[in-house]
C-alpha cells in the first residue's frame, strides 16, 4: 500500500517536471544459517535466520522528490523509511522501524501466566525439576512509527515538526527476595508493555547576525502492567499470598526550551540556551507487603495512598566565542542545571519501620573558558578550565566542587604527519558529612564510606597519537591513552581506577588492485577497592582500624579487565570494477580476573579457604571470532550478484554462570528459583548469504 | 494488490523509459577555447576569472554528474550553487586551473594543505544559516580543527553526503570509542539500529561531549522513558547521572555497567550484612560456600534488587528497591 502511495505520488509528480531522475534498486539475499549454542546472544540485535531478505530503493527526484528504502522486510529487524518533498520548500518524512533485543532463548519457569501481569503455580513448593517447567524467551522489541516535516519555504524562518511512537513488547528478567533479609532469590519473567508517544515542535528564525528558535517536546510513558502479581513460594501461607513486584509507572514529560545565537563584533558570537521540563507521574501505593508471616500479608500504612511524582529541571547556558585575531579562538560559558524533585513526600509505616522517602534534587553550575592558540612552527595549542559547583540534597556529600584543566597541543609541521597530545587534571573536592549517629549504630559504618560518585577524587589523563600519511595511499595512525583516578579520600569504597588504552589503524590503496585495513586495540583497566565486613547486626567494630576478628575483618579486591581486539579487511579487485574479493576478520577478547585478600590479622580464613583459592579468574571472560568472505560481481550496470560466508564464534566464561543451576537450593542464601537468564551464552555460527541487486 | 502491481507495472514503465537520462551536459575539450577567449567574469583574485562548468565538466564529468544529482544541484534552492556559479561556487574561478591543469592547481580545494578554518568557511557562506549549523562555533569539531569535509563529501556520499556510513566515519578518528563498541555489552551501533549522531550533534551544540540533551539523564530517557519515574523511592546516583554505573559506548560487562556486580554495588555499600561480605569464588555456583551464594551468582546484587532504577513499592521494600 506505502509502496502504492509512493508511485502514485511519483505519478503526480512526473506530470508536474520537466526534468527528472528515477532510480530503483531491488535486492534479494537468500540466507542460510548454522548454528551451535546460544542463539540469541548470536542474534542480540540482529535476526539472522534461513530465509529471503529483501531491500527497495526507489527514488524520484525533480523539483519534487521522494526517496523510499525498504530493507530486512518481514523480518524483526524491518526499516522502510520514506523522505519526500519539495527542494527549497519543504520536505517531510515517514518510517517504521524495529529493534530487537534478544537475551536469553528457552529459559524455563514453573510459574503459568508469562508475559502476562499474574503469575502462579499449583501446588506447593513448587518443583524443582526444571523439565516439568515452561519455556520461553526473554526477549523485547521496539517497533517505531514517526514522522516529520519542515517548512524551509517561511525562510528565514523555520518550522519542524515530529511525531513518533515506540511500542516495546516482550519478557524481561527481573529478581526479587522471596523474604527479607536472608530469603530465596526468584526470577521472575516480567512482562514488558510499553508505549511511548512523542512529539517535537520546533520554530526559528535564522538569519545573520541572529538565530532564535523556540521547541517543545513532549513524551507522554504508557506501561500496560502496573505491578506484576506472583504467587511468592518463600512465604508462609503459600497457598493465597500474591505478592506484587512494582514496575515502572507512566510519565508525563515535557520541555521547553528557547535557543537563540547572535553574531557580535570581532568574529564573535554569543549563543544561549533556556530550558525547562517537568515529568510527572501517579501511582497507587501498595497498603500491604508480603512477608513470612501467618497469613502472608503484612499491612502498611500510608500518609497518602498516591504518590504524585513531579520533577521540574531548569537549564541555562550561556557561550560566548571570539575569534578576534587570526591566531586565537576563545570560547566562555557559564551552565546553570536544577533538578527540583516537587514529589510527594510520603512516610510509610510497616512491620514496626517508619519510613519517608527523600526528595533528590540537585543544581550545578558550571563556568570555565577555552581559549586555541595557533603558534609558530604549525602548532596548536588549546587550554581549557572549568569549574562546576554541584549541590545535592544528600546526607553524606551535599557539595562537590571540581576544578578541570586541560591542554591540548597539536603539531602539524610535516605534510605527512599530525602529533598530537593533550593533557587533563580534575580535581574534586567534595564535602563529606558524616552520619551523625552514635558509635553503636549500625550506620556509623558509613562515616568511612566514600561513595564513589561523589567521593574526591584526583584524575589525570594523558594522551598522545600520531597520525602518518607519507603517501597518498598510506594512512598509519597510534594511540595511547592512560587515565588514573584517585579517590584520595576513601577509607571503604572504591580507591583506584587505572587505565591504559592503546589504538593502532592502518589502511593502505594498491591503486585500482587493493584496499587494506587493520587495526588493533588494547585496553587495560585494573580496580582497586576496599571494604570491611560486618555481621548482621553488628554493633561494634566499625571503625577500619579496629583489630580484626573472625567476623568484622577488612579485605580488599584488585578487578583486572584486559581487552583487545584486532581486525583486518581487505578489497581486493580482482576485475576492476567487475568483481570485487572482500575478506575480514575481527577478533575482540575480553580476560578479567579478581585477586581478593581478606585481612584477618591472626585470625584464620573461613574453613577450606586460603588467600589463593579465593579469586577469579573467569570475570567476563569472552572472545569472538569471525571471518568473512564476500565476492561481489557486477555482471552489468544493472546487475549486480554477491556471495558470502560468515563464521563466528563467541565463547563466554565467568564465574557468576558458569556451572549455572537453576534451583541451587530452595532454602536460605543459597536458596533460588532462576530461569536461566544469561545463561551459557556461547555460540558458534555459519551463515551463507546470496545476493541479487537489479537497479533499474 | 491490484493497486500494488498497476503501480509496479507504472515504475517499471517509467523505469525502462527514462533509464538512459542524463542530466550531464556532453562537454567537450574544446569548449576550453570558449575560455580561453573568455574575457569576462573576473574574480576578485587578480586576473583569474570564471569558466563556467561546462569546461570543469570536460575533465570531470563524473564528478559534475554527481554534482548536477546532489543538493548542490538544485535549481529550486534559491541559494543552491546551481544558482550561482556551479562548480565554481565553492572551487573559487578556474581560468588558472584550465590554463595550467594539475590536481588542486589554481583553484581552490578541499585537501589537508589548506586550513581546515577556509575549507569550512567555504561550507559556512552557504550553510550557515541553518539550525543544525546554528552552534557550529561551540563544536568541539571546530575548536579541534576538524573542518567539514573531513566528513562530508561534496559531490558523492551517503546520508547527508557523509563521507563514510556512521559510525565507521566517527570511528575513523574516535578509535577508543571503536574499541568500546566492540564490547559485546554495547548499544546496537555496529547493527545499525542507532547512531553515534543520534546521540550526539557533531555539529555543535550546548550539550556535554555535544550530547543532544542538557543532561545525561534527559538523553537516556528518550529512548528509555520507563526510567524516568518519576519515583517514590530514589537512588540518587541514578537521578544525578546514568553514567556513575554504566558506560554507553560498551562494557565487557553485561548492561553496559561499568564495573560487575556486586562489586559496583559495594563500592557505595558497605553496610552490616551482607552489602559489606567478600563474596569469591566460594560463592558462585561452583563454589562450596554454604551461605550466601544467593548474592553472587548469577546477577548477584541484582536477583534481589531489580528496582534498582527507582520504586514505588510498599515500605522498605520499595526503599531498598526489592519490590
């Protein structure tokens, strides 16, 4: 039918040119798959599957044009889009696109009711044989409609506008304790009903020396499922209770924002941005949770039984930048950003707990300058500082101040050869208020606490590449970067980042017989932190520097993530511009480990246990292969075949999965009914594809 | 389906009618001694003067037919170069390129030998008053010196004239980023489902790292609204900033989270109980701990705390964000 209206329109138009271009382009490509393994982590973002693919291109343009492309059609990851207008006048836009994202195929769960809003068992406890339990995906996709169009014709002034909507659909995982603390895990198969709505309007006018536009967004958050219903196996009156896990609520948002730039003298100009939001959202409170109590239900009593959420943000920017002389570019800005949480404030009372939820809110402002000197010797040299002052409403940091400098220095001397390094420091200074609690009070821990984002910090980047082109054909380019955090103050948290970072490309042109590329990355990220345990209850020995004890005792872990990855590709033109050898292979290869060190003092390591024995080798371990070979032959103007075959190969190991039990016990901290999500991600994959493209 | 093959049977009609259709003019070498006599059209530098692109057709007649397609060939934009001097609009006058003919000789051309600051003044006469060029002078392009045509293509190209599909012509120079979004925890970039620029305005804008938002959060939230709550219970870092736990580019850790859990989660937890335990391999399914394994294998902190973005749930179920 789209397809109908577009040559109809095309009809039209032809009638109203004089003088046109029409161009189709049709492909086939005939799929076919092998694979081992897990086939949606083959398959995450794509679907790859035995099959016909098909793509159009269709394309009229005249005064008048319209340009339609079509590609993966009945497939998940379908797009058509179709752009038309009138050049200098006006042009608009319609597409359909969608997006899977698939997780995990054939999880199993012995609750009934999945991808619905109620999920229930028969019987009690429910089994364990995970072979009497039904299958099914985890998996969601978005499917988008939008469309758009511009009026170029009122210039200078100016008006788009869009519109769009995102339905979202599937099964996701979510966990939840089955009591609290010390219970099961369960995971649930959570349905995923989501639409969202969106609409851009946007108005200007844009004629030197001044550019103003005025916009509003809107995005209005449907969720279909509310709350997910489930029958909670770790209960005491199994038999009725349903508990309630809460999912996301709709929201209303919508901004408005003022945009404006005016040129000034000396080549300057001095642009600002106003803007302002506001999301809301309401929700029916839940008066009961469920508990491993007689009768299940414990009730909760309310302040108000609906949460009004409300969240106002407010943004100002103002630049200015100068290019007053040839050799200097400067650039000044000042950015003011307030979160307002104008939320209910509800207090909660349950199971002898009272409880009222804070309101977050926070504001930053942000100044500093950039100024670009070009010096002799075909030197460039940027420096930069900025200061941002954030307030937060929160108890153990409510002020941060950072202080960031930069320089940048690019020597361009040789026609071949562009150096380049650059440096940057920040430096964060953060106001850290301690609990103000009696040293008996299990909160007391939190006066060593340092919080990671927000905590102060020390972090230098350095970087330096170098890029050679010594011939026309030859493009050779190195990088490295190293960037160290440290957060100078933190006694429990996370102490040390360290990164190193290592690029290399290459690409070279044989004239008209070849195109070569490859490249080669190297990343190397190590993590240092340190905690201190405490027992359930405890009301002593916070303090890190208290002598250890069997059970309040420091350790500390040392994460290590290595990555790198390497790929080579080739055009070979085996008859120029006939037929065309394509070849690639990547490599990407993930090694984390973890190197735990309990310090004990005297005391001795849990029974079985000794500083060796306790690490990880497998964290995120993974590699992924895959070779490529492609011909492509171009049998007329209008004919054009291809052939290709696809391996890859995707083997995971970490320790969190592997050996993955989906009931490894049913009782206690151990205890857990799981699906099966991200489980035995590893695959292997053939994939031939045969291809036909006729351009009329 | 009638309507569907009458109007498949029209396109291939027009198609077959219209296939051979060249809007390129046949100019030939001798149209150069037409310029050669030319004594009009001189230019502002000296004595050179305008040729008209019948003549630059005659040498690149590939590249004047890709111009005649392009935008730039646009009669119906009132300021399009069709309407101006054509070839010469942006190419500067050509008398001496003609009289003495070599690659980038007396004309003015988009290569690394001259500045990146003129090679976009060029691209700026035209398109500067445009909303999507409207903060160019803020782009951290600009002030690194990264002219236009190091990304678009004058004559040729792909969407918006690029010069590369994204996000291969942003990893020709971003190779860090490359490297990231190899990660198999990562946005769907290499599949094509988004792009860098559907996140950032290359072209400048008031942005952090020229994102297409004021904040962080207000881009996440735009394809991921169910995220924005607003929620009852809170977990500030979250409302500060998407970033303090995940990477967008691409993480070896799955939902792009910037370090595994539960060692994320403890880096701010280190309260009594279990936030504060070593969990080692003891701990994972392997292992033969006989307590709290619970909190370590599989998604770890996350099979209990899955409203870990915000939630409204009943009391300090929903302030530790289990329900």
């Amino acid at each position: 039918m789209l397809l109908a209206m577009i040559l109809f329109s095309m009809s039209v138009s032809y009638s109203l040119a004089y003088e046109y271009r029409l161009e189709t382009d049709i492909e086939l490509t005939g799929e076919l798959l092998d694979i081992e393994g897990n086939k949606a982590k083959f398959n995450e973002y794509r679907d790859i599957r035995d099959g016909l693919y098909g793509r159009i291109h269709l394309l009229y343009d005249s005064n008048y044009y319209f340009d339609f492309n079509a590609a993966d059609i009945g497939y998940d990851t379908q797009n058509y889009r179709l752009e038309g207008g009138k050049w200098g006048s006006f042009k608009f836009y319609l597409d359909y696109f969608e997006i899977p994202h698939n997780f995990t195929f054939g999880t199993r769960s012995f609750y009934s009711g999945i991808s619905t809003e109620n999920l229930s068992f028969k019987g009690f406890p429910p089994s364990t044989d995970i072979g009497t339990w039904s299958t099914f995906d985890y998996s969601v996709k978005r499917k988008n409609y939008g469309g758009g169009f511009a009026f170029d014709m009122i210039k200078p002034f100016y008006l788009d506008v869009t519109i769009s909507r995102e339905e979202k659909n599937g099964v996701y995982p979510l966990g939840v304790a089955g009591t609290t603390p010390g219970g099961i895990t369960i995971e649930l198969p959570v349905p995923v009903d989501y639409i969202t709505d969106t609409l851009k309007i946007e108005g200007g006018y844009i004629k030197n020396p001044l550019f103003l536009s005025l916009s509003l967004f809107m995005s209005e958050f449907d969720n279909d499922n509310h709350n997910l219903n489930f029958r909670n196996p770790a209960t005491a009156n199994t038999a009725s209770t349903t508990d309630v896990l809460t999912l996301p609520p709709d929201n209303n948002y919508y901004k408005l924002s003022f945009n404006g730039g005016a040129k000034l003298p000396l080549n300057s100009k001095f642009n600002l941005n106003l803007a302002a939001s506001r999301a809301t959202s309401e929700v029916k409170l839940l008066d009961f949770l469920v508990d491993d109590v007689p009768g299940g239900r414990v009730p909760v009593s309310l302040s108000d039984k609906t949460f009004d959420g409300k969240i106002d943000t407010q943004n100002y920017n103002f630049v200015l930048t100068s290019n007053p002389v040839s050799f200097l570019d400067g650039k000044i800005f000042y950015k003011h950003y307030r979160r307002e949480n104008n939320s209910d404030k509800i207090t909660t009372i349950a199971e002898g707990e009272t409880l009222t939820n804070s309101l977050f809110g926070y504001k930053k402002d942000d100044y500093g300058a950039e100024f670009g000197f070009r010096l002799p010797a075909n030197l460039y040299l940027i420096t930069g500082y900025n200061h941002v002052r954030t307030e937060r409403k929160r108890e153990d940091v409510p002020v941060n101040r950072d202080d960031v400098y930069s320089v940048d220095l690019r020597w361009s001397g040789l026609d071949f050869m562009t150096v380049k390094v650059g440096y940057e420091k920040l430096h964060r200074d953060a106001e850290f208020h301690a609990p103000d609690v009696a040293p008996d009070d299990p909160e007391f821990i939190n006066t060593f606490v340092r919080r990671f984002d927000v905590a102060a910090k020390d972090r230098n980047t350095y970087k330096v590449s170098v890029d050679i082109s010594p011939t026309e054909n030859l493009n050779f380019s190195i990088g490295y970067k190293n960037k160290d955090t440290d957060y100078k103050d933190v006694v429990l948290g996370l102490r040390e980042v360290k990164g190193d970072e290592f690029n290399i490309d290459a690409d070279y042109t044989f004239g008209k017989v070849a195109k070569l590329n490859a490249y080669y990355d190297y990343e190397k990220v190590r993590y240092f932190q340190f905690q201190r345990q405490l027992p359930f209850n405890a009301t002593s020995g916070f303090d890190p520097s208290t002598p250890p004890t069997a059970a309040a005792f420091n350790w500390d872990a040392k994460q290590k993530d290595r990555s790198y990855d390497y790929g080579f590709a080739a055009d070979i033109y085996l008859i120029p511009k006939r037929l065309t050898l394509k070849l690639q292979h990547d490599y990407i290869r993930s090694n984390g480990d973890v190197d735990f060190t309990y310090h004990l003092g005297g005391n001795p390591l849990p029974a079985g246990r000794t500083q060796d024995n306790i690490d990880i080798s497998n964290w995120d371990d993974y590699t992924l292969r895959s070779y490529m070979i492609k011909a492509i032959y171009n049998a007329t103007k209008k004919l054009s075949l291809s052939a290709a075959y696809v391996y890859e190969k995707f083997t995971y190991s970490d320790a969190q999965l592997d050996g993955y039990q989906f009931v490894p016990a049913t009782t206690g901290t151990n205890g857990a009914f799981l699906t099966g999500a991200y489980k035995d991600q590893s695959y292997r994959a053939n994939v031939v594809f045969l291809s036909i493209t006729y351009k009329f | 389906m009638k309507r569907f093959v009458f109007s498949l049977s029209i396109l291939f009609v027009l198609s077959l009618a219209l296939n051979d259709r060249s809007a390129a003019g046949n100019i030939t070498s001798g149209n150069l001694e037409n310029c050669k006599n030319c004594n009009e059209g001189k230019s502002a530098e000296g004595n050179m003067s305008y040729v008209g692109s019948e003549i630059c057709a005659s040498c690149h007649a590939d590249i004047y037919d890709a111009f005649l397609k392009s935008v730039h060939g646009k009669k119906m934009i009132p300021d399009s170069p069709a309407n101006k001097r054509e070839c010469e609009s942006c190419h500067g006058p050509g008398s001496e390129h003609v009289f003495k003919p070599g690659r980038g000789k007396g004309i003015f051309v988009f290569n690394k030998d001259v500045p990146a600051k003129d090679r976009s003044s060029k691209c700026l006469a035209c398109h500067e008053e445009s909303k999507s060029l409207a903060f160019w002078d803020m782009s951290k392009h600009k002030s690194a010196d990264v002219p236009c045509d190091n990304c678009h293509s004058i004559h040729y190209g792909t969407e918006k004239y690029l010069k590369a599909a994204e996000p291969d012509l942003c990893f020709s120079c971003h190779r860090d980023i490359r490297s990231q979004s190899n990660k198999q925890s990562h946005h769907p970039l290499k599949e094509g489902s988004i792009k860098c620029s559907s996140c950032h305005s290359p072209m400048g804008g008031f942005g952090v790292k020229m994102i297409k938002a004021d904040s962080i959060n207000e881009l996440c939230y735009k394809c991921h609204s169910e995220k924005r709550g607003p929620f009852m219970w809170e977990h500030p870092p979250v409302e500060e900033k998407c970033l303090n736990c995940h990477v967008p580019h691409g993480s070896n850790h799955s939902k792009l989270l910037t370090e595994k859990v539960p060692f994320l989660c403890q880096n701010c937890h280190n309260e009594i109980g279990h936030p504060s335990t070593i969990y080692t391999r003891f701990e994972t399914f392997k292992g033969t701990a006989s307590s709290g394994k619970n909190r370590m294998f599989a998604r770890s902190c996350l099979n209990c705390h899955s409203n870990i973005h915000g939630s409204n749930g009943p009391s300090a179920r929903g302030s530790h964000w289990l329900r």
